[in-house]
C-alpha cells in the first residue's frame, strides 16, 4: 500500500486540543505500521479560531477542509466566547463546516464496552452488549431552517422564530444512509419523528417508507415517535439496531444513547458527504462529547472518543477495515485492564490522565499490529 491521505485536525476548544493529540499520536504510529502516509495539518475551528482570525471559521480553513481527505475535529465552545454575537459564538464555526462541505449523515455508535457495563447508569442486562448505532440527519431540520431570528414586537415583547423544514431529498439520502448500514448490521431501521404534531414528520415519514418500498424492503423497517423513542432508549435499549432521524432530535438521542454506554467520553462520531463522481466522500469525525470546559486545561479528560473517531475514519474514509479494528480492540482490551480515565466511574478506579490512556492505547496498538 502506498496511498497518502491529507487529514486537517482542528482541535478546537476546551479539552479538544488534549485529546486531539493523543489521535495524532495513534494516526502517526497507524500510519508507520501500515504503510500509509497521513498527511497532517492542524488549525482553528470555534473559540480558538475567533481569538487568531476574528471568526469561528475562517474562509482559509475552510478551503483546507474541502481540500483534505477527512477532517478530525476536538471540541468547541467555552464561557469566554459566550457573550459575543451569536453569528461570532464558536458553535458556528461547526454549524457552517457541516454545511459547507455537506455531511448530511452524522454517524453516532452507541457501543457498551463490556468492562464498562457497571459504569452505565442503567442496569447491567439491559446494557450489556449494547450496540446501536443513531444516524442523525446533519445539515437540515430547524438548526438551518429559514425564517429564524428574534423579532422585537415593541413594548418589551419579543418572539424568537426557528423552522423546521425538510424537503424529500434531504429524508431520503440520510434514510438510504441508515437503510445501506442496516443491511450489514442488524438489520433494522427505527425511523424517529414527531409526526403526530408536526408536518414536517408526516413528510419525513412518507419519505423513508418510500425509500424503504423502493430500494430497501429487504430491511425491517418500524415508525416511533422521537419522545417515546427517549423513553424506549432507557426502558429496553437492545431493542434499537439503527435509529434513522432529524438533526435536533438526533442531537437530544444520542446523547441519551452516549450515557447509556457509561460516559460520554466514549463516544464517536462521523460526518459523511455524499459519494462523489471521484468515488469519494467529504467527511468529518469528532467525539460527541463538547468541550467541557470544567475539566479542560486540567489533563484528566478521555481521549477515547477522539481516538475512536479517527478508528471510524480508517473506516469510512480509507476502507482500512483492519486498523481500525485494531483500534477498536485496543481500546477495549485497555478497558478490560481496569485502565479508567476520572470519568468513568468503576470499581477498580485506576484514573489515567489523558496522555496515559492515551499511551496505553497506543501500546495496545503497537504491540497487535
Ligand atoms: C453536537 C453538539 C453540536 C450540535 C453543538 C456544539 C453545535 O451538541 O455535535 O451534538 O448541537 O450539533
Ligand atoms: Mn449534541
């Protein structure tokens, strides 16, 4: 193999900068063992993109992103940035590199580590062996619909306006997204909207059973509305293989599937294009966690996430099956040590710093390549 791929790290904000660099050290040393050369760049993506450049994203960075085979992103936000425009705030600068470079399909895996069982908040039957994976729709919904903004109405009231709105392609490509992984997982699609009150749910629903009828009968496919969806989450996780729906809904679930699985610094996440006529897809993997400022600066937070994002983009981006399995087993085998970063709580609570873990993982790795 001698490819060469050009990753733009963008670590971002709070703890994205410390976690970021344990992925930079397991990309380096997965790309010495393979033989594939990762081009590496960083910049600034949120807050630490305001403070260089006066804007959460700037053009440049931008241009490198669509020039870059995958985008591995940290985190973004923080109390100092909190009082500016909203247009300015560092959760922008995520928002527009969604959008610019069109990842509709946000990819979020909900996997218990076995080891990590008793740190669920739920009981161990019900999350042993979990494994879900939410597809939620990314640059579409009410985080981008038109009208939005906050009217003065004179006399001291005010009305603020978002929309939801979808339009027939923007449900089916992210419905054949979760239909395609189905097929070679589980098996199954749950779709998740509120159509009971909402049109844009009825259309959302007519949508997928039409792409289901089409294209995808061979999947079992099944209808639930998203608040009885949070309520099945807790009550019978297992019962989920992949959860189809919208972005605002998919941003509340998955974090409620993310603490099912124990902690929230678990868990990863990739951002997919649509397939282009290169055969290739823009892309862009990040932890679902934020930037938690509370623990940043502080070298305890979990570079798991992180590391299990850039285990995806071996996957989807470069189809190296192997490597990122291999990721994937290291991080459980450290787990299965009783190796734990602060935030998950367990009986053998060893607390690694963020370069530790990161040290242990990168051993694992080393030592089953
Ligand atoms: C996420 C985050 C973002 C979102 C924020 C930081 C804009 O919560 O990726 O889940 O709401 O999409
Ligand atoms: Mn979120």
């Amino acid at each position: 193999m001698s490819n060469s791929y050009k990753l733009l790290v963008l670590p971002g904000d709070g703890i994205g900068p410390e976690v970021m660099k344990e992925v930079i050290k397991v990309a380096k040393s997965i790309g010495e063992l393979s033989k594939v050369k990762f081009e590496i760049e960083e910049d600034d993506i949120g807050g630490s993109a305001y403070d260089r450049y006066g804007t959460p994203l700037s053009d440049e960075t931008l241009e490198k992103a669509k020039n870059s085979h995958a985008v591995l992103l940290g985190a973004v936000g923080g109390e100092k940035w909190d009082n500016l425009d909203f247009s300015l705030k560092p959760e922008q600068g995520l928002l527009r590199i969604r959008k610019e470079l069109d990842l509709f399909a946000n990819l979020r895996p909900a996997l218990c580590f076995e080891s990590m069982v008793d740190a669920s908040s739920l009981k161990p039957d019900l999350v042993s062996g979990l494994d879900i994976l939410i597809v939620r729709e990314l640059t579409g919904g009410i985080y981008f619909g038109e009208p939005r903004g906050i009217e003065d109405k004179g006399n001291g009231n005010r009305v603020g306006i978002n929309t939801q709105s979808y339009s027939t392609e923007e449900v089916r490509r992210v419905a054949r997204i979760a239909f395609e992984l189905a097929s070679k997982r589980g098996n199954r699609v749950t779709s998740c909207e509120k159509s009971n009150v909402m049109e844009s749910g009825i259309l959302w629903r007519e949508e997928v059973s039409h792409v289901h009828e089409n294209e995808y009968s061979n999947v079992e496919l099944s209808h639930m509305y998203a608040d009885n969806c949070a309520m099945q989450l807790v009550r019978n996780p297992k019962q989920f293989d992949v959860i189809v729906t919208d972005n605002l809904f998919g941003d509340i679930l998955s974090d409620e599937a993310a603490m099912l699985t124990g902690s929230l610094g678990m868990l990863p996440s990739a951002s997919l294009g649509a397939v282009d006529s290169n055969n290739f897809r823009k892309s862009l993997y990040e932890p679902v966690h934020g930037s938690a400022p509370d623990i940043a600066g502080k070298g305890i937070a979990n570079p798991i996430a992180s590391i299990l994002s850039f285990a995806m983009c071996l996957k989807y981006s470069f189809n190296m099956y192997k490597e990122s399995d291999l990721i994937n087993k290291a991080v459980n085998n450290v787990l299965a040590s009783g190796f734990k970063t602060a935030d998950l709580i367990g009986d053998d609570n060893k607390n690694l710093s963020t370069v530790e873990m990161g040290g242990q993982i990168l051993n694992q790795i080393k030592e089953d390549f």
